[in-house]
C-alpha cells in the first residue's frame, strides 16, 4: 500500500531533479570550501608548524629540521654564552662565528647520526671516566618526548624542552622562541642561551672538580702506602762554595727503612729546602737506583750544584741552616708495580 503523500514527494523529486542536484552540490562545495579554508587557517599557525618541527625530531629529518628551524639564527646566541664561559676556545677576532658554525655543525651531525638506546651509568666513578661530550647520544629524542608548545600568539611562540644529560647528571631547559615570518613559522632564537650555557658549564665544572679529587684521594693513598713501606728517618742539607768562590753545592742526605715486604729498587724522592724562618728556598726531585730489602736501610746522599751568584744562591747561603723536608714521589718495587704521585694535578678541561 503506498501513502498519498510518498507518491507526492517522489513526483516531486522527479521534477526538479535537476534543481536538487544543484542545491546539494553547491551545499557540498560550500561545506568543503569551508573545511578547506579552516585547514589552510591551522597550516598558518603555530601549532601546526610545532608539529611537524615535533615529526621531524625522531627520527632527526634534517631537511624538514632546516625549513622549520633557523640553526644560524639559534646558534648566534648560543656562540655568544659560549665566549662568554669558554674564552679559550675559539679566541681570537672571528670567534663568535667559529663557535656558531661549530654549534650548527654539532647539531646537524647529532641530527645525522642513528640513535641507539641510551645506556644509563648509574656508578659516578664510571661517569667520571667516561670521555665528555656535548649533546648526549640521544639528544633529538629526548627533545621529541620533551617538547611542548607554550604562549601560542598570532606572531609568535614559545617552545619549550628538557634534555638529560647522563654524564653530568642533570637535566637542562631549553626555551626557543618560534615566530611568523614570511616563509612561514620558524624557530629563530634560543631564548635562554646564556642560562644553558652557564648551567653546563657549571656542571663541567663540578666534574672536573671531582674527576681532581679522585687523582688527590688516590694520591693521599699512595702516598700513606710509600710512607708505611719505605719511611723516611732523616732528611739534612747542608750548602757551600767550592774553591772558585762562584760554585755552590747542596748537599742533601736521606734515610730510610724498608719496612714493608716488597724490595724497593729505585726511588725519586721529592725535597723542599727551607731557611730557618721558615722561607721556602729551592724544590727539587732527586731519584736513584738503591735496591732495600725488607728489613734494610737506605741512605743517600745529593749533590745540587748551584750558581753562587744568582739571586737563589745567594738566597741559600744567607739561610746558613737549611731545613729539609721530603717525601717519596715515584717508589719502583721488585713485584713490578710503581708507586707514584701526580704532580699537582690541575682542572682539566674535556673538550675545546
């Protein structure tokens, strides 16, 4: 049975079939054009841009990286926070452009290199020993896990990210700043360059410091082990001129007794030289070849020749008594095994 009102609605989709295809096609054009022009408006924002900049983090795409970021614009910053921590490196007149193509460089390798799982050294003796670098092995990573859009406005934008650093153990903020150019939306400044830069450097610093602090605890060992093997009993000196009235020798005199269980056959023993006020004069190493025994004695006399004229021979002469103190520097056992004391062990910088 058919309604009266179906027949109705049919005939009259039948006449103006035409008229009805048109209305919805141009409906269709309408909804599309709309839908079209608001995904062309989002392609002109920030977010869009922050996203494909995140796409192209991991894996690092270089070419998508160089369209959506201006590493020479970034890196003119950060050359200068760089001279300002490290004026040794790269000194000179053209130093700031050295450290910014140096700073590129270093990011577009990172971006090159094919990243490994991140192997975590939870022992900090052996993050100490481990050679420093810069940007930590899965840099581009992190910063696609980190990364985040803040303080979106219609010209430009803040993003923001967190790197770890294994071997300093410590984790760093980076904020850029992203604007609307003519060539689109680009990061062009890495806002706290010079925050970034002062923390790592501090941070270096601190593992330098440790890193010395492991030669001087070592140090302080081998030093104690030399003095309970092979203490020293007696340290003189003594000085005057020979017949030419110009040369002056010093005569320096040691004992000791081997009171370990290994022979020591050669020593170098370390001598300062004092007047009676307490003044330093003169340090010298003198070394020699004196095979002790356990149980034996050694006992060794210097010559240190000298130039009366000079303002430490005179120096010397005017003590008249001179005061020796000494330790053991370099101690050769019989077993094969030296003992040795590194000198005055300075910061070491890592890298230039």
């Amino acid at each position: 049975m058919t309604l009266p009102f179906v027949s109705s609605i049919v005939a009259f989709v039948r006449s103006h079939a035409l008229a009805l295809a048109a209305v919805l096609l141009t409906a269709l054009l309408a909804v599309g054009g709309y839908s079209g022009w608001r995904h062309y408006q989002y392609r002109q924002t920030a977010a869009f841009a922050f996203e494909q900049i995140k796409d192209s983090l991991h894996p690092a795409n270089v070419a998508a990286l160089a369209v959506r970021v201006d590493f020479n614009a970034i890196c003119g910053p950060l050359a200068s926070a760089i001279a300002r921590q490290y004026p040794f490196l790269k000194k000179g007149p053209d130093q700031l452009r050295q450290l910014s193509d140096m700073a590129q460089v270093g990011l577009l390798k990172q971006a090159r290199v094919k990243e490994e799982p991140l192997k975590e050294i939870t022992d900090p003796l052996a993050r100490l020993k481990t050679p420093l670098y810069v940007l930590p092995e899965n840099f581009y990573t992190q910063l696609s896990h980190s990364v985040a859009l803040q303080h979106d406005t219609d010209k430009t934008a803040l993003v923001a990210a967190q790197v770890r650093h294994p071997l300093l153990d410590k984790t760093f903020s980076l904020l850029l700043r992203m604007d609307k150019t003519p060539e689109g939306w680009k990061i062009c400044d890495l806002v706290n360059a010079e925050d970034l830069v002062r923390q790592f450097r501090e941070a270096q610093v601190e593992r330098m410091e440790a890193t010395r602090q492991l030669i001087l605890d070592k140090n302080a060992n081998t030093k104690k082990r030399m003095e309970d093997m092979l203490p020293i009993k007696a340290c003189t000196a003594s000085a005057g001129l020979i017949s030419d009235g110009k040369t002056l020798l010093v005569v320096v005199n040691a004992e000791a007794k081997n009171t370990g269980s290994v022979a020591v056959n050669n020593m170098d023993l370390s001598v300062t030289l004092y007047d009676p006020a307490g003044k330093e004069l003169l340090q010298r190493f003198l070394n020699t070849v004196h095979p002790t025994i356990p149980g034996g004695t050694f006992e060794k006399r210097w010559t240190i020749m000298l130039d009366g004229d000079t303002p430490l021979g005179k120096s010397v002469l005017a003590a008249r008594t001179l005061t020796c103190r000494a330790f053991w520097q370099t101690l050769g056992l019989n077993n094969g095994e030296i003992l040795h004391l590194k000198r005055h062990p300075e910061l070491v910088e890592e890298f230039q």
